[in-house]
C-alpha cells in the first residue's frame, strides 16, 4: 500500500472522531446549562440571603459564616462554566 493512502485514511477517521467529539462536548453543553445556572443561582442566594437573615435575627453569625462560605465556593464554581456555555452555546 502507498503511505499516502494509509495518511489519507487516518486523516478521515481523525476528522471523523473530532466532529464526533465536537458534537458531543455540545450537546453536553446544552444538557448541563440548567444544571450550572441553578447552582450559579444557588451560590449568589446564599451569599447574599444569609446577611439579611443575620441582621434580623433569625440566625446566628457562625451559621450565617457557613451558608455565605457554600454559596461562595457554588459561585466561584458555577460563574466560569456558566460563563464558558454562554460563549460557546
């Protein structure tokens, strides 16, 4: 067999795994947008909801200090990703 036959080949079946990959990555996309809006949401309402609690009085500072702590940590997380799908969706 001639060797550019054999490149010809693979080069076909590389384009063929690639689009396959592609078409994947996005449907994925699509399918986890919900998902990461909803944490994303998540983290900015308990960043903020547990301050206005504490100045009510309805909890106490140590687990007002918890929620902001988990809905930063869901933010940080959830922001890039959220903000990643928006540029490639």
């Amino acid at each position: 067999m001639d060797i550019s036959i054999i490149l010809l080949k693979t080069t076909g079946q590389i384009q063929s795994v690639t689009y396959f990959i592609l078409l994947f990555t996005k449907i994925s996309l699509l399918l986890m947008k919900p998902i990461i809006i909803t944490l994303g949401l998540a983290g900015l309402l308990l960043t903020i909801l547990p301050a206005i609690l504490l100045f009510y009085g309805s909890i106490e500072a140590a687990f007002q200090k918890q929620l902001m702590g988990i809905g930063m940590l869901l933010w940080f997380i959830a922001a890039p990703i959220w903000d990643r799908i928006k540029k490639t969706v």
